[in-house]
C-alpha cells in the first residue's frame, strides 16, 4: 500500500502501477493492445515508444480509465482502478493530453488553475496561486498569465498544459508527446525538466515520445511497443534503443554511436553512462504494408 505520509517540500509519496494481461480494442477486430504486462515501481522519466498504431496513447488512456479494457485488470498501489472514483484516481495519476485545437476563453493562470482541482479543499487561493505561478515561471509562460488561453501559440498551449500537469503534484504524471509543437530548444528543456522532476520529487513520469534520441539522453527506462499492441522491450535506453529492437520495431536499419558527453549525469565524476545515439538508414518498405 502506499505510504500515507503527506507531501513534504514538493517531495510526493511513491505510488505502484501494475498492468495485468490487458488487452484493448476499439471493435472486435481492430484490438489495439493485446496482453500488457507491466510493473512500473521506481521512480523517475519513462518514455513509451513504438511506430505509428501500436497503442501508445492507448495505453495511457487505459491508465487514466479513459479506455476501460476489455480483459485483464490495473492496479495503482495494489487496488484495481475499476474499483476507484475517477476523484480518488485523479488524486493519484495527473494526466495531460496530446495537444489539440480546443480553446478556451479563459486566461492562462485560471487555465493552469484547473489543475489545482483535487488541492482545492486542502490549500487556500493563495496557496493555489502560488503553485500556478511557480509552475508558469518554470515552464517560461509566467509573462502571458492574463492572456487568453484561445489566444496563444500552439507551443505556449504545450507549455501551459504542461503547467497544468505539474500543479497536479501527483505521485504519478502522464503526458502525451508533451514536446510537440515545440522547437528544439523547449524540447530539450522540457525533457530536462521532467527528468529533473522526477528524481526531486521521486515521482512517476510518463510520457509518449516520437524522439528516439531525445529519449535515450533523458529517459530512466524506455517502453517500447511494437505491433500488434504487444511490449517489445522494457529497460534503460542502453538495453532498449538497439539497433536490433529498432529495426524490428520501426522498420528502419540504423546504428548506435554510444557517447557519454552527452548524458544527463555527466558532470558526476563516477557517472559511466553511456547515451545511445541513433543514426537512421535506409527504411525497410514492404510492398502491401499499411
């Protein structure tokens, strides 16, 4: 069971996932996910990833009760979620979305606000402003605060849910491809972020990324699903992002060039890890292949 302490300086108590022979489908023969198993227990960054149609965002829709499986069971700290309110869930798994083109009138700080939902008995306004407040500095969107969220970049609209996630302060965050619609620059930044938060917080963070080489610098463990909805490999970048696992998975010959200048721990002295960089070959087409 989870350990019931409450949060101490931004630090969140540390939540279980566990996912058992979980199979999804929209219909009867478009199954999506087929016979997950997964145990995610430590914390820290993990990135799922896998081409186009193996059920990426399936899976974390799946988490959040979005999708309900047609077979197999999720546990969050050992308790099935169909036996959880979508509150009490809410309380432990903060979630946001791919991006899309809702817009909504309200400003940036009551957007960002929203997230403060679940805080609202437990903290005062000013208390819940100030964690809006902190999270928009972090995220660089603290100048557009009274601007209308309908009235914002597509990348300021990435960062604003970002910041709407991160006020959540639950044991466990989902994003869908947070990075998209950034440029190179907040795609990097935003990947050092979440790594950041999750070992200060010791919290989950779990996100969907397209990126195989922004992956493997920032990830602790990578998930890589493959077709037909299946896990293919679960581990660090070095075990996972293979030139054997990727041409398989993608379709796509490559190599690795292992370097450790670029880790995210390279400034510590004993630090030995070795980041995988993905060069791209030729892509393996097959004729008849969706």
């Amino acid at each position: 069971m989870a350990n019931p302490q409450k949060e101490r300086q931004g630090v969140v108590t540390m939540t279980k996932i566990e996912l058992k022979d979980v199979s999804f489908g929209y219909s009867h023969d478009k199954i999506v996910l087929r016979d997950v198993n997964l145990l995610i227990e430590e914390p820290g960054l993990y990135c799922i990833v896998g081409p186009n149609g193996v059920g990426k965002s399936t899976i974390v829709k799946c988490l959040n009760k979005i999708n309900i499986p047609q077979k197999g069971k999720i546990f969050v700290d050992d308790v099935d979620i169909h036996t959880m309110h979508y509150k009490e869930l809410a309380k432990k798994i903060g979630y946001v979305p791919v991006f899309s083109q809702d817009a909504f009138s309200m400003s940036v700080v009551d957007t960002i606000m929203v997230g403060r939902y679940n805080h609202s008995k437990d903290c005062n306004k000013e208390e819940n402003l100030k964690k809006v407040f902190e999270a928009m500095k972090l995220l660089h969107v603290d100048g557009l605060a009274y601007k209308k969220f309908n009235q914002i970049s597509a990348g300021q609209h990435q960062k604003v849910a970002i910041a709407r996630g991160i006020v959540q302060e639950t044991p466990v965050l989902i994003l869908d491809e947070p990075t998209a619609n950034l440029d190179v620059k907040y795609q990097v930044y935003v990947m050092e972020m979440l790594r950041a938060i999750a070992e200060k917080r010791n919290m989950i963070v779990l996100t969907i990324s397209h990126d195989l080489n922004i992956t493997a610098k920032y990830a602790h463990k990578v998930i890589m699903l493959a077709k037909p909805g299946v896990i293919h490999a679960v581990g660090s970048p070095q075990e996972v992002l293979t030139a054997e696992n990727i041409t398989k998975v993608y379709g796509v010959n490559c190599r690795i060039i292992e370097d450790d200048s670029d880790s995210p721990n390279a400034n510590i002295p004993d630090s030995k890890i070795r980041v995988p960089h993905i060069i791209l070959g030729e892509a393996l087409i097959i004729d008849g292949e969706e």
